[in-house]
C-alpha cells in the first residue's frame, strides 16, 4: 500500500481529476488527465520502481502491480 500511496502522490503533482482511476482487466489505470508528456522524467522513473508504466492503450499511466479483475 505505501508505494501507491507514494505514486498517487506524484500523479497528484500533475493533476487532480475527479476520477482518478479505473480498474479493468488486473490494470490499474491513472486518468488520462495526467499527462506523461508533463511527468518530470525523474517522477517518471520512480513511478517505474513503483509499477507504473505509460500505457499506448489509454494515452496515460497504468499498472498489473495494483489492478484486480
């Protein structure tokens, strides 16, 4: 629970959408309000220690690490 806590904080920086996340498929999904294009590439790649990944599919961040089905 404490690294997502730690890359909800960082996606935080970036923006607070009313609708954070979506959960489908064991893929947690950020909004794609938070843009990777705006992401530090130092946050980027903490985010990449706690499971995220920037997804082609939803033009934003997702993770398997955090996601159920």
């Amino acid at each position: 629970m404490e690294n997502l806590i730690k890359a909800l904080q960082i996606f935080l920086k970036y923006g607070n959408p009313e609708y954070p996340t979506c959960c489908e498929h064991d893929i947690l999904m950020i909004s794609s309000d938070i843009d990777p294009n705006k992401v530090s590439e130092e946050d980027k790649n903490t985010l990449k220690e706690l499971g995220f990944f920037v997804s082609k599919e939803n033009e934003g961040f997702a993770s398997y690490r955090y996601g159920s089905a």
